[in-house]
C-alpha cells in the first residue's frame, strides 16, 4: 500500500488521534443533543389532534373613547382655524367657551325666548321661529370627555381650561334657562320608599300558633285551686 506524505496530501490538515472511550462518549453527546431537538420540536409544533393556540381578541375602543378622541380632533381644529390661531398651551376657559358658544349652531334643540307664547311649555302644539342650541346634557358631557381627552394628552389637572370656574358657571347657567324656556326639569326625582305590606300566614303556621286561654279554662283553673 502505497503511503500519502504530508507534502504530497491534498487534505493538508493536522489530525489528532481520538481514543476508543473519546468516541464512545461523542456517540453518547451526539445521541443526548438530538434527543433534546427532537423533544423540543415536538413541543414547538402542535398535535393536529389537539387544540390549536388561538390569539387573544384584538381590544377595540369603546364608544366613550372613540367619541372623545373625534371632540379633541374637533377641538383641535377648531384652535387651528382661530383667528389667530391658537395652540393648546394658550388656551384658557374663554376660549372653551367661545367653542361651546361656536357649536350652538349645530345644535338640534329649540329654546324658546322669553317672548315666545311657548315659553315654558314642554310640548308647544306649533312650530316658533326660536333658535336651535345645544342641549345641556350634550355640552355637560362633551365638556367632561375634552377634560379627560387634555390630561390624556399630557395637560396638568390643575391648568385644564375645561375645568375653569367660568365653563361651570356658563353649564349652569345653560341648565337653569333651558329647564325654564322648555319647561323641563333636571332635577333626579327621588324614589319613594315601597310601603311594606304584611304578609297573611299559612295554616300551618296558624295551627302550631299557640291559643288564648278561654274563659272556660280559666273557670276550671280557678275552682280546682
């Protein structure tokens, strides 16, 4: 047989010379890794006749939070288009109010004046030339949804102009003259308690009940002392 030399070896690489017990021990790592790879990938894939994962649901906004986000894109806009325009950290509680006054136009409510014959009627059998507004509860609630809306953008509680004694003032205000032109009250009424009515026993409750003494049994009682 014919020897290679080192010179004339394509593979020119060092080798080292590997025991008997070396090999035996690789055989036994080599068996132990692919054990462990096969375990796992069992566990990554699914059983197909098992449950498969199902994502969670997605979290959709409420009502409440996808009407407060479209008021601030209003607001915004509405500071934008100002003449001068006017950013968020310049805005006070007069500048509220010039909004609330500015949606009066878009309201859906009649307000009687003083003047109308249908001043404080609730129901007025005919149509009057009085204005449209909005109603209390919208502006109170749109005023409660921008106060949140502007300490969810990074606003400070203690500079929220939708907090201003001047928007409170101006919501009473509104409240006290629409109860009055439309004949409406906001007050809660309370409930009356419900009055309780005794409840007529059963017969069996009747007969365990004990019985009065008669007059008899106190006649027998007195002539045997």
């Amino acid at each position: 047989m014919d020897l290679v030399s080192p010179q004339n070896n394509p593979n020119d690489y060092p080798s080292r010379i590997v025991s008997s017990s070396a090999i035996a021990t690789m055989a036994t790592n080599n068996n132990s890794i692919i054990s462990s790879s096969s375990n796992s990938s069992a566990t990554a894939t699914p059983n197909s006749s098992g449950t498969t994962m199902t994502p969670p649901p997605s979290t959709t906004p409420s009502r409440y939070e996808n009407q407060k986000r479209r008021d601030w894109n209003t607001f915004c806009q509405y500071l934008r288009n100002h003449r001068p325009p006017l950013s968020l950290s310049m805005c006070s509680g007069v500048h509220v109010l010039e909004f609330l006054r500015y949606l009066d136009q878009f309201g859906k409510t009649k307000v009687h004046n003083q003047t109308c014959p249908f001043y404080g009627l609730p129901n007025p059998p005919a149509p009057c030339p009085c204005p449209l507004r909005q109603a209390w509860g919208s502006l109170d609630a749109l005023i409660g949804r921008l106060r949140a809306a502007y300490e969810e953008h990074g606003g400070r509680s203690e500079g929220n102009p939708f907090g201003a004694r001047a928007v409170r003032i101006y919501l009473r205000e509104v409240r006290d003259f629409q109860a009055k032109a439309r004949g409406v009250s906001y007050e809660k009424k309370r409930k009356r308690p419900k009055l309780k009515v005794p409840v007529p026993s059963s017969p069996q409750q009747q007969s365990s009940a004990p019985t009065p003494p008669t007059l008899a049994d106190a006649t027998s009682a007195t002539s045997t002392l």
